[in-house]
C-alpha cells in the first residue's frame, strides 16, 4: 500500500505530535538546566578542595609575615602555595588557581578598608561567567591607611571563618550566594557568657549599659587570644578618618571557637570615631546567657 494512500488516525496523530513535542521540550530544558547549572556559585566552586590556593604576600611586613604562620597552623580546606605579587599577576586570570590576597576596598564607599579576600582566578571580562574570576568572601582587617594592630589579633579567626564560609558555600547555592551577614545570622539565637568590647567602640555608650554581661575591656584581644569559648569579642573595622558615605564593619566573634556572631555593614555618617549605639547594646543584651 502506497504511503500516500494510507488513512491517518486523526486521534493518534495528534497524540504522536504531543509526544515529540513533549520530548523536545524536555530535551530542550535539560540543555537549558545543565548550563544554567554551570553557571551557579556552587558548581564554579566544586573543585575549591582540589586546586592549589596561593597565598599572595605583599612583602615582608608584620601582616604578611602573620598571614604566613597563621596559613601554615590553620589552612586546611585545599593544598596551597605562598607567592608574590609578581607572581600572582601573571597567574590571576587562570582558573586553574584560587588566592588569598589582601585587598583594597573597590566600589563606592569601599575606600579606606583592607580585607583578606578569597578569589577564584579568572579573566575580569569574558563572554563565558564561568570563566570570569569570581570572589567568593571578603573579610575587613583594618584600616589600609593606618591599622591598629587589632588585625594581628583578628587574622587567626578571619582565616577560620573564611575556610567554614567557603566549605559551606560548596554545599550549597543559598550559601554561596550569601554573604557574611547571612552567614553570622546562623548565631542569631544562640546565648553567650559575655560580650567584651574594646574602649574605642562603645565611646558614645551609656556607662550603665556596659554592666551584667556586657563590659568593656583594654586587654580585650588577649581576651581573645586566651582562646574562652562563651565569649564574644568585638571586632570594629573602620577608615581612619571615616567620612561620610564610606562602610564600616562591626564583628562579634567568639574567643574559642571563632564562630561569627554578628557582621554588620554599615555606612559612616559623620567624620568621627566609629561606635556601638545605645540602642545596640541593648538589643545585644537579649544574647546573654
């Protein structure tokens, strides 16, 4: 029998077209799931554990010279190298690379920070996002200016935190496409012992506020490096002259385990010494134990 002769099933036509468009379609999706999957945070990542993090220098000061002893103790997430900065820019745009650097502050109101930065190497502008450099954390130390020194004392924890962010971020796509602030608010609930400030940061406070858990200490970084689990240290990163516009950073980390209680990003409104308010205090009350 002739093909052109033959009676067609208007009923199973119709089914056969639903079928085939229904296969094309969830072809069509799959090709669409698979590179939208390429693309995400958790999947640029995934092979973080696998390839060497170099560890930038920027010279031979006493902050490079801590960030070497406190890799070589704590850095255990992924294999890693110390270079230079000669060294690292020629390395940059390979995504063969991931490195820690410590950074300037970019974009507006960024200026007058220095962070420890963790970066996955790539090009800064490609038509493929997955072959385009990606920053996966940024941690505030100090002032660029003028630090305190309060970063040295700060540096174990930053390097701690920003390994558990970056090992969560791998698990997930809410976490990688989180930030510290999220991050932090995992604690949001849990109690502490205390809450211990440096006189600097709670200059603007009302004396009677810092009393019943919540005190202010001049020996509060070797509070920190005694190393007491239950008690939260603060931590505020600022320009040196802050003026208005610029961000400043206020942290709560716990003295053992280096678990991030609070990281707050906030903008500097006056040129004048950055501080807690009275209404922080406060509300940092209800975390007592």
């Amino acid at each position: 029998m002739e093909i052109a002769n033959m009676k067609i099933n208007p009923v199973r036509f119709a089914a056969l077209i639903a079928v085939l468009l229904t296969g094309f379609c969830l072809s069509g999706a799959a090709d669409a799931a698979a590179q939208a999957q390429i693309k995400t945070r958790k999947v640029r990542i995934s092979d973080f554990t696998t390839k060497t993090t170099k560890v930038v220098l920027r010279g031979e000061d006493g902050l490079s010279s801590a960030i070497v002893s406190e890799v070589t103790s704590r850095w255990r997430l992924s294999p890693y190298e110390f270079c230079d900065t000669e060294e690292y820019g020629k390395l940059k745009s390979s995504s063969d690379y991931y490195f820690l650097l410590l950074t300037g502050g970019s974009g507006q109101g960024e200026s007058g920070i220095l962070s420890l930065t963790l970066v996955k190497g790539g090009s800064e502008q490609d038509p493929d996002p997955s072959k385009e450099s990606l920053t996966l954390v940024r941690f505030p130390l100090c002032s660029a200016e003028n630090p305190s020194g309060r970063e040295l004392t700060l540096l174990p924890a930053a390097i701690d935190i920003i390994q558990d962010f970056t090992y969560r971020a791998m698990l997930s796509d809410k976490n990688a496409y989180s930030n510290l602030t999220a991050y932090a608010a995992r604690n949001a609930k849990r109690k502490v012992e205390r809450i211990v400030f440096a006189p600097e940061e709670v200059s603007g406070v009302k004396s009677e506020l810092l009393r019943g858990g919540i005190s202010v200490c001049e020996e509060a970084d070797e509070l920190f490096e005694q190393g007491g689990e239950g008690t939260l240290v603060s931590f505020t990163v600022a320009p040196t002259v802050p003026a208005g516009g610029q961000f400043c950073y206020k942290m709560l980390i716990d003295a053992g385990t280096h678990e991030l209680y609070r990281f707050r990003r906030e903008r500097v409104r006056e040129s004048s010494a950055v501080s807690y308010t009275n209404s922080e205090i406060k509300k940092l009350r209800v975390r007592i134990r």
